[in-house]
C-alpha cells in the first residue's frame, strides 16, 4: 500500500502529484507575501517626512502669513503720517510767525483804533505815537510770538516722538528735515517776537 511508482508509459503516480501540489501552493503563498510588503511600502511612502493633513494645513497656514511679493504682514505698525503732518505744521507756522498772520493784523488794527480812542489833538507826540503805533505793533509781536512758539512746540514734539512709538523703526528723512525746519523757523519767529515787543529792535522813534 505504499507509494505508487511511475511506470513505463510515464504516467505519474500519487506522490508526484502531491508533490506539485505542495509547490504550487508554496508559489502562491510567496506571490501574496510580496504584494502585501508592497502595499504596506507604498501606504508608508505618503508619510515619510511625518506630514499629517492636519501639518499640511498648518504649513499653508504658515505660508499664508507673508504678502503674495514675498513680504511679511505687519499688523498695527505706525505709518508715519501722523508724524509727517505735524512736520508740515510746524514748518507753516513758523513761517507765519515771521510773515504774519490776519489775527495779527486785526489784533494791530483794533490796537490803533483803541489807541485813537484814548488820546486827543491837545496830548504830547510822545503818547499819540505810543497809543497809535507802540501797541499796535507789540500786538503784532505777541501774535508773531504766539505763532512761534506753537511751531517751535510742534516741531520738537514731532522729532521725539520716536523714542515713545515702536523700537526699531525709523523716522523718515523727509520728516526730520521738515520738522527741524519748523524748529528753527520757530525760534528765529519767538526771538523776533521777543525782541519787537521789548523795543529792542525796531524800537519806538525819540520825541524829544
């Protein structure tokens, strides 16, 4: 009863048989191994580098943050136009504090009118110049004084104002020059000023 034997012919016998049978199903065994390290190497392969589409989201995110020319977003920096305006003032009113201004010219005006108000034909040359011209021109002074004194404010107000606003950030040119030029205009306008109304320059004429 033990194992059939190939005969002459060459039929084959059992155990052949059982043989290629057992090979055969070796093969396919080792087919399916194959295919499953496949799929298991070509579903790890997405998630190499550790990307979730939770990171890829965050990496959008992160991209998203600088302007599409390649330029970061600042939220809330100072511009500088409060800055630049002020400049321009300050320099405006410094040159009104030495050309005049019409408050100066109706505050010397009603000066005189006051003046000839107060004085007669019979009062001495000396008080008829005083009332008529000497207050309407320290009048004129004190606006002009006035006016130069806010420029001269305005402008160092503007050129300190950086070192109260954001570090690092600095003034433009345009702005220095200008508000430098309000400053100097300003203190050139309060000198004149001072110096008017005192009667050191431009002084009321000698009467006798």
């Amino acid at each position: 009863m033990g194992t059939k034997t190939v005969d002459e012919t060459g039929v084959k016998t059992d155990e052949h048989k059982t043989d290629e049978t057992a090979d055969a199903a070796e093969a396919t065994e080792a087919t399916e191994a194959a295919e499953s390290i496949d799929v298991t190497k070509a579903a790890e392969a997405p998630g190499a580098a550790g990307d979730t589409p939770e990171d890829a989201d965050a990496a959008t995110d992160e991209d998203t943050d600088e302007d599409p020319d390649g330029s970061e977003v600042t939220e809330g920096a100072p511009t500088g136009v409060g800055q630049g305006a002020g400049a321009v003032v300050s320099a405006g009113l410094g040159i009104v504090s030495l050309t005049g201004s019409w408050v100066g010219t109706v505050a010397s005006a009603r000066e005189s009118l006051m003046g000839q108000l107060q004085t007669s034909s019979s009062s001495d040359v000396g008080t008829l110049i005083e009332k008529g011209y000497g207050n309407a021109w320290q009048a004129t002074a004190m606006w002009g004084g006035i006016f130069a004194l806010v420029a001269l404010i305005v402008g160092v107000v503007v050129l300190a104002r950086p070192a109260f606003g954001a570090p690092g950030r600095p003034q433009a040119p345009w702005i220095k020059s200008v508000a430098w030029a309000g400053v100097a205009l300003g203190v050139i306008g309060l000198l004149l000023a001072v110096l008017k109304y005192t009667d050191v320059l431009l002084g009321l004429p000698a009467t006798g």
